[in-house]
C-alpha cells in the first residue's frame, strides 16, 4: 500500500504538459491583469479607437465616398515616420510588462514555481502577450469600422468593401504577434525597465535609417536597398504593400528575425540567477 502512495504522490509531480502549459498562461494573464498600466493603456487605446468614428461625421461629406485605402490606414494607424504601427507603441509596455515586473517585485521565482519552468515562463509570457495584443487590434478595428459604418449610413454614403480590410487586419494581427514577441525577449535581453523601451522605440525609427544611410555610403559596393529590407522596415512593407512578392518577403524577414530574438532571449531567461 505503501508503494501505490508513492507512485501516486510521484504522479501527481508530473501533470501532462497541456495543463502545465495552461496554468502559466492564466499565472501571466493574471499577471498582466493585476499591473496597473494594462488598464490604462488599455483605456488610452480605446480611446483613439473611439475617437475615428467620433471626428468622422465632421470629417466626411455626404457627397465623398469613404475609400478603402482611408479605412486601411486608419485601422493599421501606420506612420511611415516610425516604420511601425502607433498601435504598437501603446502595447509597448504591455509586451515588457511582465519581466520588467519580475525584475522590479522580485517575483521570478513565483513565476518560475506556477510555471514548473523557466522555459514555459517564458514562451507563456509571449503567448499571453501575443494573444493580447491581437485582441485589443481586433477590438480596435471593430469600433472603428462599426463606427464608420454607422457613419456611412447616416450620410448616406455607399458601405465601402469592408472584405477588402480583412486581408489589412491579418497582416497587423502577424505584426502585433511578432512585436509583442519582440518586447518580451527584449526584455529579458536587456533585463531593465528602461533600456528595451528605449531600444524598441529608437531601432525602428532611428536605428535602421541610419544604418540604411551609412550602408549606402560604402564606396564600391551598392548596398542602397539594404534599408528597406531591415527587420522593422520590411514589417512595414508587410502592412503596406499587401499581398505583393515584396510585402509577403518583407513579412518572412520579420517573422524571421522575431524567431531568431525570442529564442535568443529565451536562452538568457532561462539562464537567469534570479
């Protein structure tokens, strides 16, 4: 009787995998949940959300078609400046939330103890992440494009083809996917409240214009198209130019180089002291 305890208490050490992987994804998400700035960002995004279909009734004349490209760039909210979408920016500290928390509480261990491992705290803080930021994409778009329509049809304007954003929405779902990936391996790189903020708002807008235009100087060596095919600035011809050769190329290079950082990243999480 003794034995047939020990093989069950034994047993009981070692859940299946799937209900591992599910407990640290509600450990993140309550996580998430409980940190202040989630719900302010939150708010603030929903807000810009709203405020689309609030200005266009002053905006649109009755006279006007609402076109499709309109639609587009108020939904992706891409400034070519930044060479990411603003919507990004507001899921920032999303992204780097939860290990910046860690570092800042102390509170590794606890997530390393709910998550049985290193290595499941931190794919589940990029799934969590991940998962969030789509949602809150999707939600945007929805109010915006609700609101639009409602405001079509008070003008009198004709519905555009709201089936022409879909392919648009699931561009920037895989772009939110990648970035939200990206802020978490970034932190855990960097393993600073500060610097992966800093370093994810100053690449993609500064770092690779620079390096584009330095590669451009080289004498001897034609490297003047090197620029558009950076990480960032190839994600942004994922969102811009659609289903093209070179917005699907664009698109491989992001992901591309998401996967290389998130398992970089991954090999510093796991070796961490504390």
């Amino acid at each position: 009787m003794t034995s047939v305890v020990n093989v069950e208490g034994a047993a009981g050490f070692n859940p299946p995998r799937v209900e591992v992987w599910w407990r640290a994804c509600r450990y993140e998400a309550r996580h998430l949940a409980a940190l202040r700035s989630t719900w302010i960002l939150l708010g603030i995004v929903g807000l810009l959300a709203a405020w689309v279909p609030v200005a266009a009734p002053f905006i649109v004349e009755s006279s006007k078609d609402t076109t499709d490209p309109m639609l587009v760039e108020s939904v992706q909210w891409t400034p070519s400046l930044m060479q990411m979408p603003t919507l990004g920016f507001y899921l920032l500290a999303l992204g780097t939330g939860p290990v910046s928390a860690e570092l800042m509480r102390g509170a590794a261990r606890t997530a390393w103890l709910v998550a049985a491992s290193r290595s499941y705290a931190f794919w589940s803080k990029c799934a969590v992440g991940a998962t969030v930021g789509v949602a809150v994409s999707v939600a945007a778009a929805l109010l915006e494009v609700g609101g639009l329509a409602v405001v079509a049809t008070a003008k009198g304007i004709d519905q555009p083809l709201w089936g022409q954003l879909m392919a648009a929405a699931v561009r920037l779902a895989v772009w939110i996917v990648c970035w939200m990936m990206l802020c978490t391996s970034v932190s855990a790189l960097l393993r600073n409240r500060v610097g992966p903020v800093l370093v994810l708002l100053l690449v993609p807008s500064l770092g690779e214009r620079i390096l584009g235009a330095l590669a451009s100087r080289i004498p001897g060596i034609d490297l003047s198209a090197m620029g558009e095919w950076l990480p960032f600035a190839a994600g942004q011809s994922m969102l811009s130019d659609g289903a093209t050769p070179r917005g699907m190329l664009g698109g491989a290079v992001f992901v591309a180089f998401t996967v290389a950082v998130a398992v970089v990243g991954h090999a510093v999480y796991v070796r961490r002291a504390d």
